[in-house]
C-alpha cells in the first residue's frame, strides 16, 4: 500500500460520512455534510461542548440561541455548549460543510422532533 492511500479503516470512515473521536483516538468527532436538498437539515438541537461550522460548499440558514445567521462557502460559525442550534441548506444546490464536536463522542439533545 502507498502512503498515501488510506487504510480500509479510514476509508470507512470516509464513506461513513462521521467519525467519533473515541474510534479515531481523537478528542473531537465530525460531520461530513452533504444536503443535496434545500430546507434539509437537522432540528433544533444541543450539545455539552461546542460545535465549530465550517461551510464549504453551498449556502446555509443557521439559528444559534434564536439568532438567525447566513452563511456561505468559506464560513466559519461556532455553537457554544449547551446553545441551542440548527442549520439547513438555503440553496440553490447543494450544501456542503464539515461539522466539528469538541468532544471524543456524539452527544446531542434533540430539543424538536
């Protein structure tokens, strides 16, 4: 194998689309997200640590603590812990963004179903 081709563990966690730091020895977990379409998102929602937002692709609508926030490629945002926070895709075409958690595992508090 070449150094630079991945492990099938990683390629796993590539095509999985998240990765818990706890699996990776790492002390943060992230989010690949990929919306193809426009209002997809997840609910209203909350964590005990921060969640960093980086947008690359497309356009988003974050709502941090009912503060709504525009935001497109190249945004940076941050969640504080324990702030409720959601984000969707505002089109046109598609959102694409990484997801950081402070956190070696997902821990989420689903405040709307």
């Amino acid at each position: 194998m070449s150094s630079l081709e991945p492990s099938s563990r990683i390629a796993d966690w590539r095509r999985s689309g998240e990765v818990q730091g706890v699996e990776a020895g790492s002390d943060v977990s992230v989010i690949v997200v990929d919306y193809a379409e426009v209002g997809q998102g997840p609910s209203l929602h909350s964590h005990p640590y921060p969640e960093t937002f980086v947008v690359l692709e497309g356009n988003a609508v974050f709502e941090v603590d009912g503060e709504r926030i525009k935001a497109g490629p190249g945004a940076v945002l941050v969640a504080p812990a324990g702030v409720p926070h959601r984000f969707e895709n505002a089109g046109p075409g598609r959102l694409l963004q990484v997801d950081i958690h402070s956190a070696d595992r997902f821990q989420t508090d689903w405040l709307e179903s």
